[in-house]
C-alpha cells in the first residue's frame, strides 16, 4: 500500500459516515478517477483484514470493520503516518535499504516515489546511494519489467547488511531490545536474548554486552528470514570442523529452544550459522594466564609475539614485554580469525572516538594489524584495527605506571639548611618524575656509586672528571634553572620540540588542494633536503590506503608505513584553505617520521605532539600564522 492509498485509508477510518469520491480526491489532491482505483485495491487487500470499503448510493464510500482484532493488526503492519516518511536524503536511502533488506517483493519506482512524498527523479537519485551502499555486501537491485525492483544476493550477505544497517546507525545501537520491535515483537527479541544467557551460563561461556547484544540481534534475524522462508547456503564442510566445539553444543540448544518457543522449524545451517557468530565474539574465558597462554594455538601465540615486536620496534612505546598484551591480543585474535575467514561483519562504535583520542595506540594497531595480513594472508578492516588499538592503548596505560623516576643526586654547599631548602623545591616541583637519592658536600661525592645515579644537580661547579650528567643551580632554584632540570630530566616540551622539529621543515600557507598534492610536496621537499630517501611519498600513501590519518581538529600526521631515513623529526605544514581528508577537514599537517633503528623511548615525543595538536586554540594560531619562525615560535610556547 503506497502513501497515498494509507491516505485515503485514513481518511475512511476518521470518517464515521460516508464521504464521496470527490471529498476524498479534493483532501488526496488528485483525480476522482485515481480515487476509484486506489480505493478497489485497498478494497482487495482489507479482504483478509478484517474489513471492506462499502460503497452507499448518493452518498460515498463507508469503511466496515467486521474483525476488530485483524484490522489492528493489519493497521499497525501497513499504516505509516507522515511523521515517520523521511524527508533527508540519508533518510530516504535508509528507509530504502530497510525495505529492500526486510521484504522480498518486487517495488516500483513510482509506488516507492509516492510512499515517499518525492519525484522520481529524487527517488531514482536515492536509489543509485542504495545501491552503492548494497554493491559493499556483494548485493544488487534486480529488476524486471512492469514488476520493478527487487534485492538479489546470498542469503548470508543479505544477513550481514540487516546487521550492517543496524549497527552502524548509533540512535539505533543505543536503543533497547523492544525499541527494535520491526525486527521481532518485544517479547520474542527477551525471550532470545533470556534463552542464549541461559546457555552461555551452562556453559561457562561469557560475552560482553556488545556482543551478547550482537548475538541476540543476528539470532532474531534468523528467526525473521526462516519466517519468509529464507534460509543460509548449507555450510557441511564448516559444521565438520566445528561441531565438536562447545559454541556448536550451545548454538544447537539455543535454536531447540526457539523452535519450541516460536514455533519455528530452524535447517541445521542454521546452528553453524549461529555457532560462527559465537566463535567470532570475543570470548571471556576465566583462566589465569599461564592457563590462558597454553589454551592459544602456537601459531597465534607467535603472531602476536611478532605484533608486540614489531610496534615497539618501530614506536618504542615501552611495551614490549607486557604479558597481559599478549595475553590481551591473543583473546581477541582468535573469535577475530573467525570473522575474517567467515566473511563476518563487525561495527565498532567506538572506532572514530578511538582514532581521535587514542591515536598512538590506533598507529600501533595498524602496525600490529599488517602483521596478521601476513602471517594470515587476510585483510583487516578498520573495525577490527580500532578493537586491536584498544588493547595498546591499555598497555600504554600500563607502562606509565612502570616508569622509574630519575634519581637525583644533590651536591650542595652551604650546609644543611640550603640543601634540604633545595631538596624540597624540587620534590615539590617535580613530584614522582624523580627520586632524589640524597644530599651531600662536594668532598663526599665519592661515596656515591655512579650507576645509582641518573643526574647531579649542584650548587657548585663540579670536577671535569665528573662524567654523570649535571646542572649548576643556585640554592634559590630560579625559573632558568628549574628549566635546566627539566631538560636534565628530560620531561620539557620545548627540549622535545627541539629534538625533532627544526624551522627549514616548516612550511606555511601552502596551496594544496588534496592530501595527495600535499604528501607529494613535503616528500619531495625532505628528498630535495636529503632528509629521507627516494620512495618516502610512496609509502606515506601505502599508510593512508590503510586508514586515514586526519584525527579531527583540523590536524593530519601522514606518516610512512616504513622508514626512509635513519633520523626521527616532524615536518609541519599550513594550508591556505581547509581540504577534504578521509572523514575530516585538514589545514594542518604534520608529517611524522620515525627511524627504523631508532633505540630511544618515543612516548614523550607522541604526547606532546598529541598534545599540541589536541589544543584547538594553538592549532587556530600555527593555522593564521604567517611564516614558520612564526609557527615553531607558537609549538614551543604552547
């Protein structure tokens, strides 16, 4: 029933007596000859609703209800009021994509132009997006002459893209089972969800929310496709490999205990189809690690020993012994193999906050994820890349708590009075980020053992045969010379700024329209200053093919996916006009190069470059700047 049939259908169920054709074509705004026709279609239709049209001589046309109960029914499955007829675009082609996904018959353009209150031309617009987003799922819109168009494709891609089209709408992953009631009725959508928990228990099988939630959505459906008799491909060779594991035993049940509740008959395609989303949710089992480690395939255990090597190799984040990691990863990789093998989508919602709050931990998730590429000859999409990141980011959480604070030793003079004086400014100023291991008179400076001590910080000139690193101050501690510690210590941005920017690899206001002309121009520019090698351009592009690099903030950090120099800097760049960037705007970019060999830790050099480009009103600054020394004058102040 298209919109302008549940129209004049409306205005038959307001009416208590009979109202003429021409009333009805006078509200409709059409033809009293269309109204006829309408109203002998709707006619057939209420047929076995419960209801007819009763047409009354001289006056009009009446609505009968003979079954109250069918004609509710029949009512709330068909009648669509104009608050719930999308007017956005986006709307439009996802109201589409529902109906093409959920329904097996034919539409026709103009029906669905109607349904939709716009021209066909619009609507011939809206659905060249449909098929677009469908091409992504290996479906199509197949169409037959004076039928018009219908969805064409396997029944488990047309399953992945109702999950799809589920996930990936937030205001819908926010709502609750009953909100989800066009799927199933409220009370089947608990009674799944009631039943796999059941199960999950008895088997001592624990899922997070999420993909519980999952879980419950793909099974419900299951339960909708069996209803219009659409069944998966059967999958013989997968059930031989899997049905002797426990996620088989539990799907088996929870799709026993469905057939009885909902009276469905479910094929035995069914439980596999199950049982791989079971094997494909991140299972939280509870064992320690040692038990959990011996648990994990050998071949997935040097996977992500390779994944852990390689991120602190080309990141140096400190985390490269962090057993908890590989702990971490290996539980994620194993459902995550059974994803990709099986063809399983995944959304996670959390990937763009991820990208944008986590950076260093996405950048190592994009490293470690090439490592599973090749080992497992796969291809790892970003959903599953913002989930890996997760993991690092814990890690690097981990490792802050584990750094040792430097140990200080101070050297002071005047007695006991200045060098506690000096002792406390500097527990007060610089709290845990150092250990000050004493105080002592110059002549006594040989008690100490050198390896106890990371720095010397004295009220006197010290011996040149003093080799530890050390800083003259005077007892009062001045602003300059609180400095000098902090360089000492090694925590200053400015000393880290110093360390990996300089003012000829800055470049301000630049024309470029793309990120292309952008990456091509400083690549060329560092070849030309003989700062990386040939090639450079290349792999910074290989990196974006991965994932975008703009983190929002009108800020991209283009990095290669492999080194082209033995040095580690940062080239800064502004643009005359922001420019389209993945998923964001762009008018600053910083392109990050981290050497190959590079040995030293890099966590304070990602936090500050996170954290300049993190400020809004600093990157607003360097973006109206004028000229680099301009620029580099505002990085080191900020």
């Amino acid at each position: 029933m298209n919109a302008r049939q549940q129209q004049i259908l409306k205005a038959l169920i307001s009416e208590k007596k009979p109202i003429s054709g021409e009333q009805i074509a006078s509200i409709i705004q059409v033809s009293s000859r269309t109204i006829r026709n309408d109203l002998r279609e709707i006619d057939n239709q209420l047929m076995n609703a419960g209801a007819n049209i009763v047409s009354v001589r001289s006056r009009g046309y009446q609505l009968e209800v003979c079954d109250e109960c069918k004609f509710k029914q029949f009512i709330s499955q068909f009648i669509e009021f104009e608050k719930n007829v999308p007017v956005e675009p986006e709307d439009r082609v996802h109201y589409l994509l529902k109906k093409f996904l959920l329904r097996q018959n034919y539409f026709k353009v103009e029906d669905l132009a109607d349904e939709l209150f716009v021209s066909k031309s619009t609507l011939k617009n809206d659905l060249k997006d449909v098929k677009v987003i469908l091409q992504q799922f290996n479906l199509k819109l197949a169409q037959k002459a004076k039928y018009g168009l219908r969805l064409a494709g396997s029944e488990r891609n047309i399953r992945f893209a109702i999950s799809e089209l589920l996930f990936r709408r937030p205001s819908i992953i926010e709502e609750k089972l009953k909100r989800q009631s066009w799927l199933l009725p409220e009370d089947s959508m608990e009674l799944i969800r009631e039943t796999a928990l059941r199960e999950l228990k008895a088997f001592d099988l624990n899922l997070s929310d999420i993909a519980l939630h999952n879980l419950v959505v793909h099974i419900a459906i299951a339960c909708q496709r069996i209803k219009s008799k659409q069944y998966v491909d059967s999958l013989n060779e997968v059930e031989e490999n899997i049905q002797n594991k426990k996620e088989y035993i539990v799907s088996k049940r929870i799709i026993k205990s469905m057939e009885k509740m909902l009276n469905l008959e479910f094929p035995r395609g069914e439980i596999v189809y199950v049982t791989m989303h079971l094997l494909g949710n991140r299972l939280l089992l509870n064992k320690n690690q040692p038990e959990l480690l011996n648990s994990f395939n050998y071949n997935i255990i040097e996977t992500v020993k390779r994944m852990i090597s390689n991120v602190e190799e080309q990141m140096s984040l400190n985390i490269g012994n962090d057993k908890e990691l590989l702990v971490a990863i290996s539980l994620h990789l194993k459902p995550a193999l059974h994803r990709v093998k099986y063809q399983m989508n995944i959304y996670n919602p959390m990937l763009e906050a991820i990208k944008v709050n986590y950076p260093i931990a996405f950048e190592a998730a994009i490293i470690a994820g090439k490592v599973i590429e090749e080992d497992f000859d796969i291809v790892i999409n970003e959903n599953e890349i913002g989930y890996i990141a997760l993991h690092f980011g814990a890690a690097i959480e981990r490792s802050k708590l584990k750094i040792k604070p430097k140990r200080c030793l101070i050297v002071c003079t005047t007695g006991h009075g200045s060098s506690q004086l000096l002792l406390y400014k500097m527990r007060a100023k610089f709290g845990n980020k150092i250990s000050i291991i004493g105080t002592t008179e110059l002549y006594n400076l040989s008690m100490y053992e050198e390896d106890d001590i990371d720095f010397i910080v004295s009220t006197v000139q010290l011996p040149s045969t003093i080799k530890i690193p050390h800083v003259v101050v005077s007892t009062l501690l001045g602003t300059s010379e609180l400095t000098e510690v902090e360089q000492m210590i090694g925590d200053t941005q400015e000393s880290i700024i110093n360390k990996y920017l300089v003012e000829e690899l800055i470049y301000a206001h630049l024309s470029c329209k793309t990120p292309e002309e952008i990456i091509t121009y400083l690549g060329e520019e560092l070849i030309k200053k003989k700062m990386t090698e040939e090639g450079i351009v290349e792999t910074i592009m290989d990196r974006e093919q991965v994932a975008s690099t703009s983190y929002g903030n009108l800020v991209a950090i283009p990095h290669p996916l492999e080194a082209k120099s033995p040095h580690t800097f940062w080239t800064i760049a502004t643009l005359e006009k922001p420019i389209d960037w993945g998923k964001h705007k762009v008018q600053l970019v910083c392109l990050l190069h981290v050497a190959d060999d590079n040995k030293e830790e890099l966590k304070p050099m990602y936090d500050t470059l996170f954290r300049f480009i993190d400020d809004r009103d600093i990157v607003q600054k360097i973006i109206n700047a004028l000229d680099s020394c301009t620029i580099m004058k505002l990085i080191k102040e900020m």
